[in-house]
C-alpha cells in the first residue's frame, strides 16, 4: 500500500510497507493516484527499480509476534491527590473517583518487589512516578527510587525512572533530585499564561500560571542534556494552540509536546467540526517549526518527530502499547491496571502488587491485542506508526479496545503528514548546506 499526498507546492509518495517516503512531481504523485496519466519510459522505470528494491508497494507485515510476558515497566499513582484542580483532568483532580490520599512506602516498596520478581530476564526496567502530584508525596518517591536501586543492584538490573509534575512544588532539592535519579521529568504547561490558567487553577480558583513558570523555567536551566519535555493539552478554547507551541518555545523550552484534551467536557472538548482548524493549525505550526530550523532556533516537537529508518523496530510498532501485559500502572493501595487511564476502573482491576495477577483473562486480552486485531486500521497508510492508537481512548470513546477512536485517528494522519513533509524539508536544507 502506498500513500500519496501533497503538502503545499510538494508530492509525496509513502510507502507503508517498506516505510519509504519519496518526493515526486505532480505528473507521477497523480499517475500513483490511479489517474490516467502518461509516464515516460525513464519515470516507469524509476518506479519499477523502487518496487524491484523494495521501496514501493513493498511487502507489509501482517502476523503480530507473540507478546512477552516479562514485565518491563509501572506506573507508581504514588499520589491520588493534586494541587491543582484542572478542569479536563482524566483523573478527577487527582482523586480518580475515590478517597483522596497518598501511596504508602511499603506499597511502593511491593510494587517494586513485584516489578523485579515479574521482569524475567529483563535487565533494564522502568518506573513512573504519576499521579495527581507526585511531589506531595516527595518522600516515599525518594526512598522508592533509593529502594529500587538497591534491590536491583543485587539482581543484576538497572531502573530508569520518570515523574510527571506540575511544577509547583519544585525547590532546591527536588531539582537536585531529579537531576541526579529521574531519566525523563514531564512538566506540565499549557502555554501562553491566558490559556493555561483558564483550566489549570489552584483549589482556590486562581490561575496557576505565575506560580509554577519561574519554578519550571529554573529546573530546565539546570537540566543540561538531560531528558524533560514540556506536555501542553490544547481545548476547544484554544484551537490556536500553534500559537502555545511557539511561546513555549520562547520561554527556552526545546522539548515540547503539546496534545489534544481527552474530556467529556462540553466546552473543552475536541469535536467533528474542529478538526479543519486543527488540521490547519498543524500546518501553520509545521511551517513555523521548519523556519526556526533553518534559522537555528529548533526545538523538539514530539509529533513532529519521526524517524523513518531508525525508529521502533516493526515488532515493537505491529504489538501496539504493552499496556495490561508488560506495563501496568499501581494505585496507592496497590491494585493493578492496565495504565493509568483505565487506574480505578473496577471493570479493569487484575490483582495487586501483594498477591499479583489476578485477573488473568484481562492480561490474555491486551496480550492478544495488536495492529491486526484493530480491523479498522488495515486499509489506513499510518498504521505502523501510530499502531491503532490508544487502547484506553479507544475503549473509554467507542467501547472496544480495537475500535480506533476516530478524531484520534484524523489528527494523527494529519500529524504525520506534516512530520513527513517537515523531515523531507529538514534533509533537504541539510543537503543544501553541506
């Protein structure tokens, strides 16, 4: 299967199968589309040596290998509880539709145990400290880290950890903390202040903006070369999120991500009729993006990263998330789930951390669960990249873990082309400037 599309004044063709991406002119990117139009001898041979090689209508995967069953990763709630109070926040405030409260050390402690005891022969395992907040519950993640460590020295291992904030109880020693312990921090930031503080307030209703910018601001300065990325949600209040993007990027920031809300939020949420702003907002993004790039000034945007050649290996992409089956997240009183999304659905509920997996029928199923049982994605020219998409959205918008939420799936094409377009521009000044 091929993939032709136009991006401004270029063409291009993708090919699904091999993962190709070729610049071509008009005349052929219509000739790909199935017009009639006439090639010369010297064009239909360049497109017979591409397929002869590989390159074009190449063979496509089409058996998901057998899933491991050693896990590799959690995701610690180390705290069910928020300084903030977001307006679209998946997790109730914090709270997940229960008690407010904190993760115990001798949980996270099991949690750990049973980490190492499930990894196998696993070597290099992961741990993500989320929450709510998980720096109002800072001194259990210390000793779980310092726990973790230890424990896996005697085993052979090695953790990476990751913690997500909000950023208002950065100081002093959480920055030398995470700067020493924490391979990845995720800072939440949803850009220019008007927009942030409109859905990110303080339990007494005022924006959160002022408080947490400096603190953030500080900790990426003393970050060195060290991973961060600064996570932004857009809304239906701000469809003008390229504009979040850039000032993000001007406040130093060169790691950013920024997402689309998953809410049912009436005013906040993304619908139907959004998505032509959105698709053109991308594309104004991407050529802001590419003219910082050339001028210097580039940073990081996460959807428009994308490595054709280097990226996932195909097994990786075929499987999908290791969600329920490698990866489960913990609550603070440590019961498993699948991830954090589906984190105190009694529908999701596997076991706990003392006693283990509980719910076995629920692993088979996520197990079982891959690019080619989502049949809605056979036919689509992005499933090796994004692999169906998120489980938990497909699941909590169409009821079916295999059934591809469909905004997702339009913003994600969408994503993709302009990561497409953006890299063939990226190599193509890199060739002029060598």
């Amino acid at each position: 299967m091929i993939h032709v599309f136009n991006y401004r004044d270029k063409h291009f063709v993708y090919d699904v199968g091999s993962g190709s991406l070729h610049e071509c002119d008009e005349k052929t990117a219509r000739y790909l589309s199935g017009e009639k139009v006439s090639l010369s001898k010297e064009e239909l041979l360049e497109l017979e040596t591409l397929q002869e090689e590989g390159l074009l209508y190449g063979k496509e995967a089409d058996v998901c290998p057998p899933k491991s069953d050693k896990v590799k990763a959690l995701c610690l709630h180390i705290s069910h509880d928020c300084n903030l109070r977001c307006k679209y926040c998946f997790a109730d405030e914090g709270a997940y539709h229960a008690t407010r409260e904190v993760m115990p050390l001798e949980t996270a402690k099991a949690a750990i145990d049973f980490l190492l005891r499930e990894s196998g022969d696993r070597t290099v395992l992961e741990v993500d400290f989320f929450g709510g907040e998980p720096l109002m519950n800072f001194d259990v993640l210390k000793k779980t880290v310092y726990y973790a460590k230890e424990e896996a020295a005697k085993r052979g291992k090695k953790f990476l950890f990751t913690t997500t904030t909000n950023g208002l109880l950065l100081d002093d020693e959480t920055i030398k903390f995470f700067n020493e312990e924490m391979e990845n921090v995720v800072l939440s930031l949803d850009g220019r202040e008007q927009v942030h503080d409109a859905v990110r307030k303080t339990p007494n209703g005022k924006g959160s903006y002022a408080a947490v910018i400096k603190k953030i601001k500080k900790f990426v300065k003393s970050r060195g070369d060290k991973h961060y990325y600064v996570r932004g949600t857009f809304t239906a209040k701000n469809l003008d999120f390229a504009d979040d993007v850039l000032f993000l990027a001007d406040q130093g920031f060169d790691s950013i991500s920024m997402e689309p809300v998953v809410t049912d939020i009436e005013e906040l949420k993304i619908k139907e009729e959004h998505l032509p702003a959105i698709e053109k907002e991308y594309e104004r993004l991407c050529e802001e993006y590419l003219k910082r790039y050339e001028r210097g000034e580039g940073f990081n945007f996460f959807h428009f990263n994308l490595d054709l050649e280097g990226g996932p290996c195909l097994e990786k992409r075929v499987s999908a998330c290791g969600a329920g089956n490698e990866y489960f997240s913990v609550v603070p009183n440590g019961d498993l789930y699948p991830c954090h999304q589906f984190a105190g659905e009694e529908r999701w509920k596997m076991g706990d951390v003392f006693h283990g997996i509980e719910k076995r029928e629920i692993r088979e199923e996520f197990a079982k669960n891959c690019l080619f049982t989502r049949k809605k994605c056979g036919d689509c020219f992005a499933k090796f990249i994004c692999s169906g998409g998120c489980s938990a959205n497909n699941f909590h918008f169409c009821g079916d873990l295999n059934e591809p939420y469909p905004l997702t799936c339009a913003m994600m094409k969408k994503r993709i082309e302009c990561a497409m377009y953006a890299l063939a521009q990226k190599r193509a000044f890199e060739e002029r400037n060598r």
